[in-house]
C-alpha cells in the first residue's frame, strides 16, 4: 500500500489524496462561522428625547441603521435583571418601551407607569424604581420577572431627577433638581428614612460599591458633593471640583474610577472615588450627558446633546475618534457591550 508523501517527498501526492486529507478540516471551518458571526458587537442605542425616538448604531461601519419609535420624551433606560429586554421610559407618554438589546426589535409597550423619567432596578431584583420628574413623586414597584405592581407612590419634593440603590437593596435615593435636595427612601417600608439640602440642581448620583459614600451631581455648579451615608443620617464631607453642568455619571468598571460629564464645560472629569480626586479630563463636546463604556474599558459612547450626535471617544488618547449624526436632543446611551456599572 502506498503511503501520502511527506511534504520534503520529490513525488508529491495525488490531487484527490490531497482534498480527503483537506475535507474535515473544511467540515471545521465551517461549524465556526456562527461562532465568528456571534462575536458581532451588539448596537449602541441613543435615545432622542425631542424626536421620541431610538436611534441604533451598528458598531462595525459606526452608522445608524435604523431608528425605532417610542413614546415621547424618552430620557432614560435599564436592563432587566435577566438582561433580554431593554427598557426605555417615555416620560410624557407614560409608557415603558421594551427592546430587543440584541436585535433591535420592540418587544412590546407597557402603558400606565406614571411620568417615568429615571428608572432603576434594584440589585436584588426585586424592585422596580422610577422618578416622576414632571409630577414630583417616586413610584416604587414590585417586579415578578415580567411585570411591574405598584406597591407605593411617594410624594416628594420638586423634580426628583435620579435615582441610585445600593448594594443590599435596601436604600433608594433620590435627587430633587428645582428644590436642591436629596431623599433616602426604605424600599422595605417605602417610607422617608431622610432628606438633606444640596448645592444648586443637583441631577445624577452614584453610590461607591462599599455603601458609604454617595456623589451628587450639581448641574448648577461646577462639581460633584460627596455625602458620608454610613450613619443615621448623611453628612457632606467634601466638594471635588469638575467643570461647569456637572450632571451624569458612569462607572469606568474596575471598582475605583467614575466618569463625570460637564455639560456646560463641554469636558468629562474622570474621579478616582478612593481618594475622591480628579485624576484625568477628557474632551466632551456640544453639551456632554448620558454616557456608557465598552467592555474592555477603552471607549466611552456620548450623547452630544446640543449637536444632536454620538461622540465616540478613545479614553487613553482622550481624543474624539467619531460622531455619528443621530436624532433631536439625545440622552440615554447604552450597549449590551459594555464595562461593569459599578
């Protein structure tokens, strides 16, 4: 019996020899296409809140390739707890939009949640938080993996603007942005546990991962209000100066550093909160908001509010690399790709 040759043999072998020898290996190829074809980057959805739209950006040619209908003034949105569906809250139209975050198709609409301009699920899963930034009220829920049931609607004070649970779930916090305070609200009980007086409009907050500190964006100052909330009752220990518009946060996902956008500097300060210092700026242009981070920590997605864009950002050359043009005064920002939020 003749054996294949040796690829230095002076007789090479037989064509047909050749392709029986090549034939899994082809058979191999083959079963990893889908597997190349899953390790497609998920889209960036940008939420336009004058349009009432979802602008979705593919993150391979960085172009929108479709914008999805919503109610209207769409600002905010989150993940439920079993990460299928993206929810995206229609402030005036009372109305939750769930979205496919891989497909980019409208699962489906839940109408009657009232006013929901800030929503947040709690880390247990268990509840359901919104912020009724028109009406002045935070509405708890109960969530039973599918639905949400009103169990308390809180009265506060004026325009409760963001939202922020901590870690055992027990705590939600709130900001009052027209009249400069922030709440602490027991999700067991649903009851007022505190209120503090602030600096001027505060917006978005963010708890550290060990439950003590909380920061408090000041959209009309210039910086970002520490809050000691270890005890009975909060204490402001320190004031970290970032730029004019202080107002969103978004946790860079190594557990030390936050992102905060300046609107009114046009500049992101990023804040190591285990020192509770600036440590970088980077450039945030035309009115810099929502924001979220790529899985491997290397770019930041912008909504360029007042330039109706998203700005894509390389964090460690601090330099803009793209915008994508995307509808009226966009807001939430967020992909299924994406850094840890803590």
């Amino acid at each position: 019996m003749k054996t294949l040759a040796s690829p230095i043999s002076p007789n090479p072998a037989p064509r047909s020899v050749l392709l029986t020898c090549l034939a899994p290996l082809a058979v191999l190829l083959s079963t990893l296409t889908p597997a190349i074809a899953l390790a497609q980057p998920y889209p960036v959805f940008v939420l336009n809140s004058l349009d009432a739209t979802i602008s979705v950006i593919d993150q391979t040619t960085w172009k929108e390739t479709k914008r999805i209908a919503t109610g209207k003034e769409p600002h905010h949105l989150y993940m439920t707890p079993d990460q299928k569906s993206l929810i995206v809250a229609n402030a005036l139209s009372d109305s939750l939009t769930f979205v496919d975050p891989k497909t980019a198709e409208v699962q489906r609409t839940v109408r009657g949640i009232v006013d929901p301009y800030q929503l947040r699920f709690s880390p247990d899963m268990k509840w359901f938080v919104t912020a009724a930034n028109r009406l002045n009220h935070v509405d708890i829920y109960r969530w039973d993996g599918n639905d949400v049931t009103l169990v308390k609607r809180l009265p506060t004070a004026k325009t409760p603007s963001h939202l922020w649970i901590d870690t055992l779930s027990t705590t939600v916090y709130s900001t009052m942005q027209d009249s400069d305070e922030l709440v602490a609200i027991d999700l067991a009980t649903q009851t007022l546990k505190w209120r503090t007086k602030t600096g001027a409009m505060p917006a978005d907050v963010f708890g550290t991962p060990d439950n003590k500190f909380l920061l408090v964006r000041l959209t009309g100052g210039d910086g970002v209000e520490v809050y000691d909330v270890s005890g009975a009752a909060p204490k402001m220990v320190q004031l970290i100066k970032t730029g004019k518009g202080a107002h969103s946060f978004r946790a860079a996902g190594d557990k030390r550093h936050v992102f905060v956008s300046n609107r009114v500097a046009n500049t992101i300060s990023k804040i190591d909160y285990s020192t509770m210092t600036v440590v970088d700026t980077l450039p945030g242009p035309s009115g810099p908001d929502d924001m979220d981070i790529s899985t491997d920590g290397a770019t930041m997605y912008l909504a360029s509010r007042w330039a109706g864009k998203l700005s894509v950002i390389d964090i460690a050359s601090r330099k803009v690399v793209r915008q994508i043009k995307v509808g009226k005064s966009p807001h939430g920002v967020w992909t299924l790709d994406h850094a840890a939020r803590q």
